[in-house]
C-alpha cells in the first residue's frame, strides 16, 4: 500500500511581543475559570465502575485450586492453610460432629494469602478463579506500615476498616 | 509633615539628636515590617495566581485558603539543614545570600512612599540624590549573585554565574540610560517650562510627575520594564537559574535558610522593580487628593505592575542566552539612545 | 588550548524525564561532546519474560513505555498471538485500535507538555496534563486502571466497550479538537518558542537512518516512514489518514509532525467509533484456566508504531506455556542514541530543547 505521505503546513510565524502578549492573554484567561483539580481527602472524586484495588476472597465458594497464585505474575499470592471454623457461613457449609462449620469443597484447606505489596492489581487472579471467589473491589485506601502489606485468607474476607495491622 | 518629622516630635523630650535617630530607627523598622509582609503576601499571592493560571488551587492546607502557607514555610526552611558543598570558599558562600537579601532591603527604605492619611509621608530617606543612591545599591545585588555562584565550586552554579554576570552587564547600561532621560524630562517642568531642582531625588521626579513619564516616553517604558524583568531574574530571562538546564543556576549548592534568602530576595526584587516603575514612569504617588492618600495610588500601581510580571514569568519560556545578550546590545541599547535623545529634544521644545 | 568542564545532565536532572545521564563536554556555553549513559532504570524486564507465562508478560510490557501503555500491550499481544495463531474477533481489533490511539493522544500529551517545560514555560503543562488526564478516566473506565491499564488480553480484551465509554470517548474527541488547538496556540504564539526551536538540533535523513530512527523524529526529517501505513496492523488499511512529514529536520519540525499526528488519530478514532461492529470481544481459546495453557513455538518479530516510533517485539516459543525468548525493538533507545549527533557544537540551552524534543522514555530505553 502506498503511504499517503502529507508535508505539514508551517504555522505563521509570531509577531514579536504581540504574539507574546497574545499567548499570555490567552493563558492568563484561565485565571478567571474554576480550577479542575480535585481536593483528595475531602473530594474523593466519582470512581469508575470498573476501578479495582483490593482483593477480596469468598472463603465459602474458594476450592483450593491454587490457579490464582499460579497466574500470578509476581508471586504475590501464595496459599495458606486456614481451618475455616466461623459460624455465620451460608452455602456449601455443613454442620461436622463437633459442631464446627467447614468448606467441604475445599479438601486442602487451603485459600489465597496475598501481599498487596508486590501487587500490581493486574486482575488475572480474578479472571481465572473457576468459582468468582477472589474478587477485587472499589476499596483502595489501604495503606499500611511497610511490613504489613501482607493480607491472610481471614483478613481478605474482612473490610478494609476491620483489618488491624 | 512626614512620619520622620512626627516621631521626632514625639520623642522629643529625649533631645534632638537621640530622638532624631530613634526616629529614623522607628521607622526604619516600621518599614521592614512592611516590606517583609509584603514579601509574605507576594509569594502566597504569586502562588494562588500560577495555580489558577493552571488550573489548580494552589495552597490550601495550611490555615484558611492557606493564608499561612508561608509561616509554614519558613519554619520549614528554619527547620532544614543547611548541606555545604565541601570545597566552598567559605566566608564568600555564607556572605552571598545576606549580601542580596540587604541589598534588596536597603533599596525599599529609599524609595518615595508618598503621603498616608495623619502620617503625612512614609519615606524614609530625604535625601536630594536617592536616584542615584538606589541604582547603587542595585549594581550591590549582582554581586551577591556572582559570590554565591563561584564560591561553592559547582559547575551548575558557575555557568548560572557566568550568564547572570552576562545578563547583567547587558541590561545596566540601558537601563541607566533610559533613567537618565526620565533625569533630562524632570529637569524642566513642562508646565511652566522652567528649570527645576531635584532631578536626582526619586521624591523630585515624583512631585514633578504630573504627566506620567510613561506617556511621555513610552520607549523608555518599555525599556526599562524589560531590563527590570533582566535584572529581576524571572522568566523569560532567569538565565541565571535556568531552572531546566541548570539546575537551579547559582542557587544549586544552597539550601534551607540560605536558599529561602536568595527567593525571598528575588521576589523582593520583583516588588522593588514594580515599585520603581511605577515612582518613575507612571506616576508614582501622584493622583487627586495625593496628600492624603498618594500611597494607595502607589500601591495599586506597584501591584498591578506586579500582577502582570506574574503573568509573564508564567506563560513566556526562557530565552537562549546568545538572544538575550543580542537584544539587549544590538537592539535595547540603540533604542535607549534614540529615547534619551528624543527626551532631550523634548525638553528643548517645551522651553 | 581548549578548556572544557564536564557538566552532569542527569540522571536526577529537571529536563531528562525520566532517568538517564548526559554527560556533556563544554566549552564555556558551548557543547562539544554528548556521552549518554543509560541503565538507571533498567528492570530486566525481557528476562523476567522469559520466566511467566504468555498471559503475565502484558503487565511488564505496560511498565515499558510507561506513557503509552496501551500501545506496548499491543505490539506484545500482536506477537503473541502471530505465534499461537490465535484469532481475534473484529470487535476486539477495532476497540484495540480506538484504545491503541487515545494512548498515543495521552503519550504526546506529555510530550508536548514537557517541550514547554523544558523551555521554561510553566503553563502549557497543566493543561495538556488536563487532557492526559480525561484519556485516562476513560481507560479507568474501561479496565480499571489508569495508567498501566492492563487491558487488552491474548485473543482479544478483558472488558468490552459499553455505551457509556463509548460516549465518553466521542465526548472527549469533540472537545479535544478546539483545546489541542489553544494548546498549540499557547506554545506557538510566543516569538521566544520558535527561537528556542527553529533550526536547532538538525537531524539529517541520512544520519536518521543509519542511527536507525524512527516515529516523529524520522518524519521531521522528511521521511514519511509509518508501520501502519507501510505495515498495516489491525484494520489500519481501512482507516482514512495521512501521514504528517516536516522538511525542516529541527525541533519544531518535530514538534509540529507530532501535533499533526494528533489530529489524525483524532480522525482515525471516529472512524473506528463508526465503525466498530457488534459480537465478541475476546477469544474463548483463551479464556479461564486456558490461559496457563496457552502455547507456542518458533519465531516472530511484530512491530507496531508507538507513540516514539518503531516498536517491535521478538518472541521465540519453543513449545511450552512460557516464551523462550522476548525482545524488544524500543524507538526510543535509538532516538536517545542519535542526539550526541545532533547536538554537536549548540549551545548547552539547545541541548535541553533537543532533548525535549526527541521525548524518550526512560522505561522503554532501559526495558
């Protein structure tokens, strides 16, 4: 295919100090319109729908298939032994001997331990999980003291506000 | 009857000689307080402007609309550490900041402030050759500048010398030229035709200014605004900052409290050149009612001026150094000479 | 005798944006030697391809050429799935390409930006940052995240267009239009501008070419040279646009090849809006667990025109779920390389407008 090759049109040249007292007139207008910036901490700003940041984990429907710490692409998640024993869980929990409540899907008791501070929110994990356990939310003011960005499959079921570090 | 000739009535009981210096004392300080505020307020108000010029909000975090950014600031930089390069000379290095930030000052007592309500005149200095005073004292500046660039030993900071000294050099002369036709016009009042005395006092030429200067010639205007940006250092002609390329110019190896003097210092030259256009080409303290309120018109005057160097610091990119030292002996020196001759000219006419 | 002092520009300089160190020989004003010096950033990223699967080697290639993620993403997916021989659906192309240009209009957005910068002009800056800003919203929108976005995926994208990017980006075109104008305008009306670039940092056609320099800075030079017209990727062929070319080999040829591109991918982004079809958006082939499985073997090279020039990417499978080899062709090595040539003998302010002007990026130069 030929390129259709186009020489660009030389602008005019300024008039000396008239050009420039026409761009300044034309930047100091701006003085006179509302600033566009938000004020963080008090102005949040509208979060996009799809906007994603902290991992979140459904302990119930997570069946220990380690796939999201395989598709990891920085060994952010690993899998953690947790013997899931709270009561208030709903589905695919049944009531053992002793009492206890257990994922019975889940035959390894294992879950997802992740470090949010190698995390690059890429979103693969949550792309992969076979049963929508893992998911990301809207949450994002989780900043921590630097060795505390680690998140243990409890506190990634908790809200950002509940995890003490 | 001016503030000076008020406080030594005041305290006269003390006797006429220690009152007299008690006054000048007094009001010295009366008017370093009142420099040093503005200086606060220019830097928070040259801040708030570029932010909105910007789009932004600009400080807002300390104190309402962060009225006390700059008090903050300052603690900040009182607080900072003062790091030395290690192979500066040291007395000039720690002489240089002082130098500008005194000079600045010394140059504010003697300007004509003008008459304020039961005051009466705020100036300080009544003496017949504050023209001449003043331009010395600014020719101090540049000194400091060029000590504090060579004697930290940093290449940044060198060649931020060797363009400040450049820029300087090719910026004085016609600026002085175009001050010493503003000399020519008010050596005859060009009402009634006569010769008058005081040429060189700033407070003569004002008295004389009934007509601003800057309509009678308005190429020296302009000349001396543009040497004045040149001599103030912002830009387009901070060449010796050169903020993109040099770091930070001869101000590179300072830091903290230092640092602070040489910005203070070059936003105090912004007031001061704001101040002497306005006192020499627009009028000064002149207006209806002048006795009375002639400080307010000086310091509208002096303000706006000042509004519009933001806007140009701003919006105008840096000059290339060859450009600059062209326009000004290529093209500012020519044009000073043709005003200076034509002031002349003038004068003749209106005898 | 001559004397020289040797002055630092970089790697912790206000006008190299990002990190990498000119060591500049001087002649009092006057530059006589450049020594780059790069490495500063350099993250290994090719290696550490060659340790993940095919699906994580997007978010590195997103940290490459940090301003113009989408395009990086692009040129690794067009290889990847050359040596998978996976489809992927015409949707996806055309919301790629529409998301492949708004990441160029970001990149120049900084670029142009930082030529203003660099001159000493604070204002330019904010409001081209303005610009920058609202593409990102829209890439937010779409995936998630705002600059290293992470989008698009093997055999298409994560997330399909829905109503409201689409009107988001039509709105951002039709006001973009007038403002890109008063964003030139505010740079060209100034007499001093065109001083600081006008015949400053000649780069002669031949010199280009032996340095192996592509993307604006060839076609400042007078070489309309542009892998989507002379290679076409995507449904580039389909699209109606010019390729911007300067005969005046300087800065401001450059600078005004980049404007003018700008305005074409304005025109190429609502094309594509017209025509952008119904129906999938990703290959099923490589979806869920299939994405770990995903193989390849032999090899490719791909190129794509990033917002810098001539991107290209070498892989070499050799049958398993990981890549053997990856490489990356990166524009703005070369740009960066080819500036001691051009700044022989200018003055040290020309060197920092050149500079300015070339817009390398230090993520890209390093990988």
């Amino acid at each position: 295919m030929v390129a259709t090759v186009k020489e660009i049109k030389m602008p005019k040249k300024p008039v000396p100090v008239i050009g420039s007292l026409k761009g300044m007139l034309n930047m100091g207008k701006y003085m006179f319109t509302k600033p566009v910036t938000t004020q963080y901490p008090e102005n949040k700003g509208e979060i996009p729908e799809r906007f994603r940041f902290r991992i979140f984990l459904v302990p119930e429907a997570c069946v220990g298939c380690t796939l999201c710490s395989k598709i990891c692409p920085n060994h952010s998640i690993k899998m953690e032994h947790w013997d899931l024993d709270r009561t208030g869980l709903e589905n695919n929990v049944v009531q053992t001997a002793r009492g206890d409540r257990k994922n019975l899907q889940n035959k390894r008791n294992i879950y997802p331990d992740v470090n949010f501070g190698t995390c690059t929110v890429c979103r693969q994990c949550e792309e992969i999980c076979p049963t929508d356990a893992i998911y990301l939310t809207h949450e994002f003011e989780s900043a921590r003291t630097r060795n505390s960005f680690t998140y243990s499959p409890e506190e990634l079921t908790m809200q950002e506000e509940d995890v003490i570090k | 009857m001016s503030l000076l000739v008020r406080i030594h009535q005041w305290l006269s009981f003390l006797g006429n000689f220690t009152s007299l210096g008690l006054a000048y004392i007094l009001q010295t300080i009366f008017i370093l307080i009142f420099v040093g505020i503005s200086f606060v307020a220019l830097i928070y108000i040259f801040r708030k402007y570029m932010a909105r010029i910007q789009r932004r909000v600009g400080p807002n975090r300390v104190g309402k609309f962060g009225l006390l950014q700059l008090i903050a600031d300052l603690f900040k930089l009182l607080g900072k550490e003062s790091i030395m390069p290690e192979r500066r000379d040291d007395m000039a290095y720690k002489l240089a900041p002082i130098i500008v930030i005194i000079a600045t000052m010394l140059a504010f007592m003697l300007l004509p402030f003008g008459n304020l309500a039961y005051f009466g005149s705020l100036a300080v200095t009544h003496s017949k050759v504050t023209l001449i005073l003043m331009f010395g004292i600014l020719s101090i500046l540049p000194i400091g500048e060029i000590l504090g660039g060579i004697s930290t030993k940093s290449n940044y900071a060198l060649l931020g010398t060797m363009r400040a000294v450049a820029k300087d050099i090719s910026f004085e002369i016609p600026m002085m030229i175009s001050v010493l036709a503003i000399v020519i016009v008010s050596s005859r009042s060009y009402v009634t035709g006569g010769a008058i005395t005081g040429g060189l006092s700033l407070s003569g030429i004002v008295a004389n200014e009934i007509i601003p200067y800057g309509i009678i010639e308005p190429l020296g205007l302009l000349i001396f605004f543009i040497s004045m940006v040149a001599r103030a250092s912002y830009s387009p002609f901070d060449l010796g900052e050169s903020d993109s390329e040099l770091i930070s110019g001869y101000t590179t190896e300072y830091s903290g409290m230092r640092f602070g003097l040489f910005y203070v210092g070059l936003f105090g030259m912004v007031y001061l050149s704001s101040f002497l256009i306005s006192i020499l080409y627009l009028g000064g303290s002149n207006g209806p009612f002048d006795h009375y309120v002639g400080f307010i018109y000086l310091f509208i005057k002096t303000d706006i001026l000042v509004l519009i160097s933001f806007l140009i610091w701003v919006t105008l990119p840096r000059i290339r150094i060859d450009k600059f030292v062209n326009l000004g002996w290529k093209y500012l020196l020519p044009l000073s000479m043709i005003n200076l001759v034509y002031a002349g000219l003038f004068v003749l006419y209106i005898r | 005798m001559s004397h020289w002092i040797e002055l630092n520009v970089g790697p912790v300089h206000p006008s190299t944006h990002g990190i990498y160190r000119f060591r500049v020989k001087l002649n009092e004003e006057t530059v006589e030697d450049v020594d780059i010096t790069i490495g500063y950033l350099h993250r290994n990223a090719e290696k550490i391809c060659e340790l993940s699967y095919f699906v994580n080697n997007i978010i590195y290639f997103d940290r490459m050429d940090y301003i113009d993620a989408m395009n990086m993403e692009l040129a690794y997916l067009r290889a990847v799935e050359t040596l998978m021989d996976m489809e992927v659906p015409e949707r996806a192309q055309w919301i790629r390409m529409i998301m492949a240009e708004l990441s160029r209009i970001a990149a120049r957005m900084v670029g142009i930006g930082a030529v203003g910068l660099d001159l000493g002009m604070l204002t330019p800056f904010f409001h081209t940052f303005h610009e920058r800003e609202k593409i990102q919203k829209i890439f937010t929108e779409a995936s998630g995240g705002r600059q290293e976005v992470n989008y698009m995926s093997i055999g298409g994208v994560y997330q399909d267009f829905n109503e409201k990017i689409i009107n988001e980006i039509r709105e951002f075109i039709s006001q973009f239009k007038g403002k890109l104008e008063e964003m030139v305008k505010m740079l060209l009306d100034s007499e001093i501008f065109w001083q600081r670039n006008e015949g400053i940092g000649i780069l002669e056609p031949e010199v280009a070419l032996d340095y192996g320099v592509t993307g604006p800075m060839l076609r400042a030079s007078g070489i309309g040279y542009d892998i989507r017209k002379d290679s076409p990727y995507l449904f580039y062929d389909k699209v109606d646009f010019e390729v911007p070319v300067a005969k005046t080999k300087d800065n401001l040829g450059r600078f005004l090849v980049k404007v003018e591109e700008l305005r074409q991918s304005i025109r190429i982004i609502e094309q594509c809006l017209a025509k952008l079809p119904d129906g999938p958006y990703f290959n099923p082939k490589a979806k869920k667990s299939a994405m770990l499985l995903l193989k390849g073997q032999g090899d490719v090279f791909t190129r794509v025109e990033s917002e810098s020039g001539e991107f290209g990417v070498f892989i070499r499978g050799d049958g398993g779920v990981k890549p053997y080899r990856v490489h990356a062709r990166s524009p703005s090595f070369k740009n960066l390389a080819v500036v001691p040539e051009m700044t022989r003998g200018v003055l040290i302010a020309d060197l920092i407008a050149t500079i300015a002007s070339v817009d390398a990026v230090a993520g890209e130069v390093d990988r």
